[in-house]
C-alpha cells in the first residue's frame, strides 16, 4: 500500500507530487500513476512543432524519491482504498490525490468525432500533419468551431504555422465559428475590443452566433443553411472534466467536476484529494477556480501538501489563489495581458509577446537542470516563494 498515489502526470499532478514530498520528508512513500511519462504543455499546443512540447517526468520525480508508475486507471473502490489500472492490477493508497485534468466537450453533432482538435499532444501532431499536407494549396481553408481563448489563439497564429511547413500564409482562409453572439464570451467585454482588432488585422473570419449541425472531412453545416467548405474542421468548444472523475462519489458542477471543501478534499470519498481541471474549488474570494494551468499549478501544490498533512495528522490548509490574471497570444497582433476577473486590460501589443513567450516557454515548465531542492521549494503554496506564475 502506497502511502500518497497521485493519479495525472499533468500540471496539478505533477506539482501535487512534489508539494507531498516537501511535506512528508522520507516519512511516507509517494508515487505518481500516469499513462505516460510525458507532461504535455497544454497551453502550447496551438503553437507550431507540437511534437516538441512535452517533457519527460521520470527524472525529477526519481530524484525527489517518487515512484513512477505508467498506467491506465479504470477505477475506483474507496471502501477499500484501492485504485485499479487497466488489465486488472490495482495499488492500495492511504491517501489519493486525483489530478486527471480534463479533455475537449465534442458537440453532439454528426461528424464530431472526425474533427482535428489540439486538447493532446498526440491531437495537435494530427492536426498539424494535416496544416503540412494543405500549406502548398492555394484557397486552403481551416475552420475553427470555438470561439474562447484557444480558438482565438489558434485562428491568429495558424498563418505563421503554414509557413511554417512552407506555405503562403496570407492565402489561408481562417473561419472562426461559434454560437455565441460575441467573440470570447467567457473572457467579457473589457478584452473583446482589443480581441477583435487582432482578428481584423489578421483577416480572421468570424461567423458569430452561427450554431453548426454537422461537421464533415471537407467542411461544416450551420444551422442557417449554410456550408462551409474546409480542408480542416478544429474543435476548440471548452472542456469538461476527465470521465475517470465519474469513479468518485460527490457533487459535481456543470463542467463535471468534483465539487471539493476549502482543503480540496472529496466531501464524499475519505482520503481522496481532487486538484486541478477535475476540481471545482473556490479561490478562497467567492470563484471558482478555471479549467488553466495557472490554476492547476497551485491547486495541486495545496492539494499534495494536505494529502501529505492529512496523512501525517497535521492541520490541513485551505486553498486559496486571489490573484487572477490572464495573458492571451494574439498572433502577429502581439499579445494581451489582463488583471482581476473583470479582466482589465493593463497592456497588449508587440511588447507583451515577450511576457507571453517568457510564460509559455519557461515560467510553465520545471526548470532544466534544477536540483531537488529547487523544485521542492517551488512546490510551496506560498506563490512568492516559487518564482513561477
């Protein structure tokens, strides 16, 4: 039996591993369950060369003294405190940590399942596949269907991706399709105009309020009649939380996920933690926390560390995360940085791309090279301490 099981390489998984470790010293054995040994940079996976944007675990856990073990969880028995992996073996655990993140909400329409999308590393490989196969075309098309933050990063950054692969990047058609009457609704209305001018300027077709029905190989059907040819349909609708979280017993929010208390516990599942995409928890001002690696960062440093004190009869600590701010990548437009969930524009242009590209390259990632001690430190739930977002 495994003293702390942590269930998801990603974000929340990762940092949640490190924070137990922190805590518990060598008095507990901490071991982390994934599929692979890779933490995707989710937040990267618009961008060009997706084959390039992951990174390999294993090292830094095996030097903090945490057990790697590759597999498929397929379910849950928290009577007895056992999670079972696919092929029928299963690992006790005193106490579990889920950080299964969460996965792309395909509409309920004919075709969905055909359609590229980047929500994985392995998706966004496949879709990129496709932008090299349609770079040399002239009047290529790509439809995006998903009109938030990932759908506006990908429409401004898809014509330096066809370059990229040697194409003419002005020649691409880029289509961004939602339903909703507005570009970003979730983002509100303080970014749109700044938004909007980035899609104009990068000749980004926008057909809002445009509810689709079917989705095709080459192209999508609006509810209105109309047809829009593309060599590529992209799916970026919103997530919901991982379907292993239907495992757990519990209230869960609109997005599927497991409503946890202040110490990011599984009200209705002892010794089970949940962080990250699979957790609705409160920042600790009244909001929830978002479905964003800036959240999935510290919610899984609190939830390892209250594994590792929970375990360990400590008091436990409540979650919280006040500062909220945005950075969103506006393509050849530059980027845009927000503050507070009304999300006031403190600046965007060229000058915030290089704040975008310090976040998406280095501030995101483990440090190459970094001692134990360092990432130890790091996972401390005092964010002046680790010098990350």
């Amino acid at each position: 039996m495994t003293d702390i099981l942590v269930l998801g390489g990603g974000f929340a998984g990762f940092w949640a591993a490190l924070a137990a470790r922190r805590v518990a010293g060598e008095n507990a054995e901490i071991a982390l369950v994934s599929r692979a040994p890779v933490f995707e940079m989710r937040p990267r996976l618009y961008e060009a060369h997706p084959e390039t944007l992951g990174v390999d675990i294993r090292e830094p856990l095996r030097a903090a003294g945490i057990g790697f073990i590759e597999g498929e969880a397929t379910g849950l028995d928290v009577a007895a405190r056992k999670l079972m992996l696919a092929g029928g073996s299963a690992l006790g655990y005193r106490r579990l940590v889920i950080a299964t993140g969460s996965a792309l909400r395909r509409p309920p329409v004919p075709g969905a399942d055909r359609a590229f999308s980047i929500d994985t590393q392995a998706e966004a490989i496949r879709f990129d596949r496709r932008l090299a196969e349609i770079a040399g075309e002239k009047g290529a098309t790509v439809a995006i269907i998903g009109a938030g933050f990932t759908g506006i990063e990908l429409a401004l950054e898809l014509r330096d991706r066809i370059e990229v692969h040697g194409g003419e990047g002005e020649r691409l058609r880029v289509v961004l399709i939602d339903r909703a009457p507005e570009i970003g609704t979730e983002l509100g209305t303080n970014p749109r105009p700044v938004i909007q001018a980035a899609l104009d300027a990068a000749g980004v077709e926008c057909r809002m309020g445009s509810a689709m029905t079917a989705i095709a190989d080459d192209g999508v059907s609006l509810a209105d009649g109309t047809r829009i040819a593309a060599d590529a349909v992209v799916l970026t609708c919103g997530m919901a939380a991982s379907d292993f979280t239907r495992h757990v017993p519990g209230e869960r929010d609109a997005l599927g996920r497991l409503v946890v208390d202040r110490r990011l516990r599984a009200p209705a599942a002892s010794g089970v933690f949940v962080t990250g995409d699979a957790a609705a928890a409160d920042t600790g001002d009244g909001h929830l926390a978002l479905q964003s690696c800036q959240h999935a960062l510290q919610l899984g440093r609190f939830a390892g560390e209250n594994a590792a004190r929970d375990l360990l009869a400590m008091p436990l600590i409540d979650y919280a995360q006040p500062r909220y701010g945005t950075c969103l990548d506006l393509g050849r437009f530059g980027a845009m940085r927000t503050l507070g969930w009304d999300r006031q524009v403190l600046e965007a242009g060229p000058e915030t791309k290089e704040r975008k590209r310090l976040i998406n390259t280095k501030l995101i990632y483990p440090p190459p090279g970094a001692t134990t001690a360092t990432l130890l430190a790091m996972s401390s739930t005092d964010m002046t301490q680790q010098g990350r977002p």
